[in-house]
C-alpha cells in the first residue's frame, strides 16, 4: 500500500538549491508528489512506498544542499492520491514567513567555470548557482523567487533557461542564474559620471588600480574603494581623503598568497573561506603589503574574493585595499547616484553594474581566539538574517539597539531577527537605513511588534525612535542588554554573574557604567560590583583625547600633576576637578584603559574609537604573571579603587619600567581582581559561572586572560557565539530582559 506523507520545513530552505535536492531524492526513491516554495519555508508531498518515505526524510536532513540550513521537519500522513510524477509546483503565499538565506560567497565550481576560457561564463562577473551568489542583497520580498528579486528585470536567455530546467544541472531553479548574453554588466565611469568606453570595464579597473588610482567597484552589498595595497602612495592618499588617518583598512587577497602576508591556523583559514567570507584578523608576515594599511598594528583584516569581479580584478592584482565605500559615520554607498555625490573628493572612477543592491550590508568582521573559537565583531554579509535563537518564547518584540554601532532585533516566539549593522544613529542616513530596515523587516519575517525595547538613556536617538513607534515600551539597562544577552545566547537559564566592560552606558543613578558585575538571570539582575566612579573632564568629549583622562585620574587620585599636556590644560582639568564642575562621572574600564595607554605615553589622542585601548593591548608583551595591588571595597555594592593600581603604575614608571611589562601587568590585573569579585560572589551567592560582554573583550589579550583566569579559579565561563561582544548584541539582550522582566 503506498501511503502519502505532507513535509513543512523550516529554515535556510530557499535559494539554495533545496527543491532541486528534494526532486532528485524524490524521483531517486520513486516517489511521486510535489515540492513548494511557501512563505513559510518549504512544503512538500510525497507518496509512494512507506520504506522509502522514510528513506526520504532520513537523507533530506543528512545530505541537505551545502548552504541550507533545517530548523524544523513536521510530517503528517495523507491519504494516497494515485500521483504518477514528482514535480516542482509554483510558490505558495501561506500566513507564515520563510527565512532568508545570507549571500553566500562564490563556490569552486562557479570560479573554475570563470578562469576557463572555453566556458560560456568564462570572465563573466555575475556567475552563480545554486550553491552561491547574491540572495539577501537582492530580496525585494518574500518567498525568493527572481521575481522577487532584482534578477527580475533581466530575462533569461534560451540557453540559462535551459540551465534553470534541467533537474541534473547545478543551477536547476538557481534564481539569480544569468550569462554574458542575458545577465547584468559592469560599467567604469569617471566620477564625474562620464562613461569610460571600454570592452572590458573590469580589467579596466585593474588597469586604474595598477596605475594608482583609487576606484569605487559595486559589489554584493555594496560599494568598495579600492586600491593597490602594495601602491604606498595610493593607500596614503586614501587614507587622507578619507579622513582616516591610523585606523585599519580590510584587505582582499588573491586566495594562493594569504600565507604570504599572515600567520594562518587551520580554524582561520577555515572561516576565511566559508561561504559568508568575513574579514578575519590575522597575525602580520613581514611583507610586500604596505604598512599603511594597518600601521603599528600585529594584525590584518583579511577577506578572501567573495564575488566574481574580485576573482577577476585579484587575478590581475593580487593584494586590494577594500574599505567600504561610505564618509564619516554614514551606511555604506550602494548606488551610483550616491557614488558621484558622497565619493567624488575620494575616487577617480567607479564601477557599477545594473543588478541593484536592495538590501546593503557591510563585511563581517571577527577574529579566532585559540581553544576558545570565533568571535564576531561585525555580523553582516554572510550571517543576517539568519536568526538568532532566543531562551525562551517571547511576545513580537523590537529591540531597538544602541545609540552606537546600533542593530535593531526583531523577535518572535524563540527567534530574533537582527538587522545589519546600522551605524552609530546620529546621522539622517542611517536613522533612514534603520527605518528602511525595519520595514522590511516586519514584512518579510511577519512581525508586527507589540512590545518596544529601548535604552535607558532618555536622551538617545534610538530611545526617542521606541517612543514614535505604537506598542507598549520598556527600558532596558545598557550593561544588563550584554548580560542577558550573552546569557540569552548561551540558553543559560540558571543564575551566573556578569561581566559587563565597555565604553559607555547610562546606568541606573545617570552615572556612566563600564566596569559592572551582575548577579542575576534573565528575569532579574543585580549590581554586585564595579569600578569606582571617576571624573571626565569635559564629560564624554574627552574620549577623544585619552591625555585629559590621564590628567584627570592621577590628580583625584593621587593629586599628582602630570607633564602630559601644557599647563594651561593641565590647570583647568585640576579646577574642574577641584570645583566639581563640567566633571561627569564614570565607572567604565574603555576609560581606565585610555587614561594608562595615554598615562604610557603609547595614545595621547585617538582618531577612532578604542584606539587608545588597541594600542595598549598591542603595546603589552612581557609574560609576566605580575599584576598590580588592588583594592575592593565591600557592601552594599562593591567598588574596586583605581588608586593602587595607577599609584603603582606611575611608580613602575619612574622606575623606567618599559611600557610593555606595565601594560601586561595591568591587563593581568584587571583578570586578577575580577577573579577576586567573581570569587566573592561565589561565596555569597553559591554561583559557579561567569558571562562575559563588552566590547572591551575584543581586546584579545585581556578576553583570554579572563577566560583562563576564571577557568582557573574553577568558574564556567560563557562568551558569545553568534553575536559580537560589543554593542552590536544589545538589541538581543533588550528583547529578552524585557520579555523575562514580565515573567516575573
Ligand atoms: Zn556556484
Ligand atoms: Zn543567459
Ligand atoms: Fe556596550
């Protein structure tokens, strides 16, 4: 008797070849019955013998497509229909939603079928498959189909549409699938907007970068500037028009030479080339790269060719400098019009092809911490949107982020959606690009929110947004966000303590936060401890110059002068000091690291945020286990005093202690007194692990010594996973304090 069984899966299920893999299966095991798209995944009938509907569903989950992704299976039983084929029938519009695939970074066989000369896609910059390509950035909604995408202008020429028929072809139902004959194709123009005739627009802009030039190249999720990372004077000059004068630029690199110019574990090498193809940092090679690129930095931002036009213009030049093409703080440029207006002091010519960018994202970003794993800084390309799975089921949720390096979550049920990175929200174009996002996002995942998260700061940009939007609102801590987020993404239910050490966060008395331990769960946390409050002169301006928070710490401190800066400075942050006035005060440890790095000399000013702190980590390289005396003052909250500890440093350097031994000994000391209050907390509280969040962690010295430090002293310990330490996980951790605070 054949029986008939109805398959509803969930997850990466669409634009990855999946319905071509289930036909072959379906066909393979003589099954009969259909495959759909639907907005709510993939649905799928089949009839035939009851072993071989098991086979069926067995080899689905094990030999699913490379790129797909299963979250659910739920089967039912149906009546036989008598079916006598399998095919693949139109998309479906049901209530639900579907997930989105991330774009996936070109496969071997699309590069191989591109340096073939013989192969109709030879050199052709739009080739993909079912395995790889364009899908997020080219959404323009729900269920994926070309239709739905920006492909659907182009019509498919005899031969593709072939392709896209035949069940045993690799770009059997590959939607964005194109040829030279009927695909997009690039353009170099002058930034002026004059176009450059040319048979071959692409080695044209390997020609421009040969020459020195700086060039915009439309991309995936946007536009790049580009230049010859080996063209000393190309990359100077980019960095003065941009404005950037130390900060590091991202490298794309012909995949044979990566070991040429960096240290490469197997994990590295591993993320580097997975299909979401993020920049990793990697340890620095004395090489032919030049040192404006990352200047008196170890590491370099490495990304391998994740589109065709790389493969091709890497083929011709074999090291680029690939910074995202944008000005100060604002989203990344993805259309020519923004190109000739935002990038005109900045580039000679610019690429643009006529597949539109509907959705940017930027590069991802992270790094891989040996015996520990990796570690995001930016998600991006290659990892939104795939969701993020919650603790526990909450009601449609937005959490509108940060202020800074701000991501919007948008949750249902047990997932989150996070949007791309946005930005820091105080410019007219990424408040657009968080409201353009969000919209989109409600539509294409089905959430309409009635619960709206927002910082408890009620001066920020993103607080003023959750108070225009409809829906109930609810605050939540800054340092208790990266708590419970990274409870959240551990699914750690039990009580543990907090580690929050960052920049910057309004806490619960209008001080700034930075250097919090919690006790608590997701339903409820407590401050346990922090790091005594000290002045900013000139409040958060004096982030900018690390030398006035040197100055300002050592006088209330030890009422010591320092020689750091001229008298007259020097003078006026003693009054501030002294008179209590224009002085804001702060506990947060990105400030206790300005104030040494600029203390050693090593940062006196910064040009990016958490330089004066990167330099200082990259400073420490003495293997000393030595640490500073410190002092912690118990009850009802406890505060560490910063006085010993910079009394010893400035004692140390009196003594001519070279800066990389202190700076090792003050990174020790910081794992050492948080062992020293995690420990304290273990024995009022009987907890045994510690979460830690902030974007201090991405320091990888002190996120290491932390961890074994802890370990050590026999806590577990839980770092995030699929979400950055930094600010980039605080809308996830919005969503879930404010749903579990309700619970209680
Ligand atoms: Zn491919
Ligand atoms: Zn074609
Ligand atoms: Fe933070």
């Amino acid at each position: 008797m054949p029986g008939r069984k109805k398959i509803n899966i969930k997850g990466i299920v669409q634009g990855v070849g999946f319905r071509p893999f289930v036909y072959r299966l379906a066909t393979n095991l003589s099954l009969t019955g259909f495959v759909c798209n639907t907005t709510d995944g993939v649905d799928i009938e089949i009839e035939g013998r009851e072993e071989n509907l098991q086979r069926f569903i067995e080899i689905l989950q094990k030999d699913k497509p490379p790129a797909a992704r299963i979250d659910g299976i739920k089967s039912t039983d149906l009546t036989a229909t008598g079916e006598d084929i399998f095919s693949i029938v139109e998309s479906k519009v049901t209530s639900g939603f579907t997930q989105i695939s991330p774009d996936i970074a070109t496969c071997t066989e699309c590069i191989s079928e591109i340096r073939d000369p013989q192969d109709r896609r030879s050199e052709f910059p739009f080739t993909n498959c079912t395995n790889c390509g364009p899908r997020y950035s080219i959404i323009i909604d729900t269920p994926y189909d070309r239709g739905r995408t920006s492909m659907s202008r182009f019509k498919m020429c005899a031969q593709c549409s072939a392709e896209f028929n035949c069940i045993t072809d690799r770009r059997f139902h590959a939607q964005p699938d194109c040829c030279p004959v009927c695909g997009p194709s690039y353009r170099l123009f002058s930034i002026s907007g004059r176009e450059i005739p040319t048979d071959d627009p692409v080695s044209a802009v390997a020609e421009l970068l040969k020459k020195g030039h700086l060039v915009a190249v439309k991309g995936i999720g946007g536009f790049h500037i580009a230049c010859d990372a080996q063209n000393c004077d190309s990359v100077r000059r980019l960095r003065q028009r941009k404005n950037r004068p130390t900060k590091p630029l991202a490298l794309m690199v012909r995949p044979s030479l990566v070991h040429d110019i960096v240290h490469l574990t197997d994990d590295e090498e591993e993320m580097l080339k997975s299909p979401a193809a993020p920049i990793i940092l990697l340890r620095k090679k004395e090489s032919r790269i030049c040192d404006g690129v990352a200047p008196k930095n170890p590491y370099l931002g490495v990304m391998l060719p994740y589109a065709p036009v790389h493969h091709l213009i890497l083929n011709q030049i074999p090291f680029l400098v690939m910074t995202r093409a944008n000005i100060q703080d604002e989203p990344i440029v993805k259309d020519a019009s923004a190109v000739r207006q935002k990038l005109k002091s900045l580039v000679s010519h610019y690429a643009d092809h006529d597949r539109a960018i509907e959705n940017r994202c930027d590069d991802s970003v992270g790094y891989y911490l040996p015996q520990h794993g990796f570690s995001i800084i930016r998600r991006s390309r290659g990892y939104i949107p795939v969701p993020v799975e919650l603790p526990t089921a909450v009601k449609p949720t937005l959490g509108v982020g940060p202020y800074l390096k701000n991501t919007f979550a948008l949750a249902n049920g047990r997932e989150a959606y996070l949007s791309p990175h946005i930005g820091d929200l105080d410019n007219l174009e990424t408040l657009q690009f968080f409201d353009e996002m969000l919209e989109k996002y409600k539509r294409w995942f089905r959430i309409r929110p009635e619960l709206i998260v927002h910082d408890l700061h009620p001066d920020y940009l993103s607080t003023k947004i959750a108070q225009g939007l409809p829906g109930t609102k609810k605050s939540v801590q800054h340092h208790v966000a990266h708590f419970v987020s990274c409870l959240g993404e551990n699914q750690i239910k039990e009580r543990c303590i907090g580690i929050a050490f960052d920049g910057t966060g309004y806490g619960y008395d209008g001080k700034i936060w930075g250097c919090e331990f919690f006790v608590g769960d997701i339903h409820e946390q407590k401050r346990a401890a922090h790091l005594q409050y000290l002045p900013l002169p000139g409040g958060e301006s004096s982030i900018k110059k690390p030398y006035r928070i040197a100055v300002a710490y050592v006088y209330s401190l030890l009422k010591e002068k320092l020689t750091i800066t001229d008298d007259a400075e020097t003078r006026i942050i003693h009054r501030m000091i002294d008179e209590n006035s224009n002085v804001v005060y702060t506990s947060s440890m990105g400030r206790l690291f300005d104030c040494v790095s600029a203390l050693l000399g090593i940062t006196k000013e910064i040009t990016y945020e958490a330089e004066a702190a990167i330099n200082l980590e990259y400073t420490a390289q003495d293997a000393t286990s030595d640490y500073y005396p410190f002092t912690v003052k118990d009850e009802p909250t406890m505060v560490i005093e910063a006085k010993d500890i910079l009394k010893a440093i400035v004692s140390d350097m009196k003594k001519q202690i070279a800066p990389a031994v202190i700076s090792a000994k003050f990174h020790n000391t910081i794992a050492e007194f948080s062992f020293h209050i995690a420990d304290r907390l273990r024995t009022l509280h009987g907890l045994n692990s510690a979460c830690l969040s902030g974007g201090v962690f991405q320091n990888r010295l002190l996120l290491n010594m932390m961890i074994n430090r802890l370990k050590r002293g026999g806590f577990n310990v839980y770092t995030h996973k699929h979400l950055p330490n930094n600010d980039g996980c605080i809308s996830y951790g919005q969503v879930i304090a404010a749903n579990a605070e309700e619970l209680t």
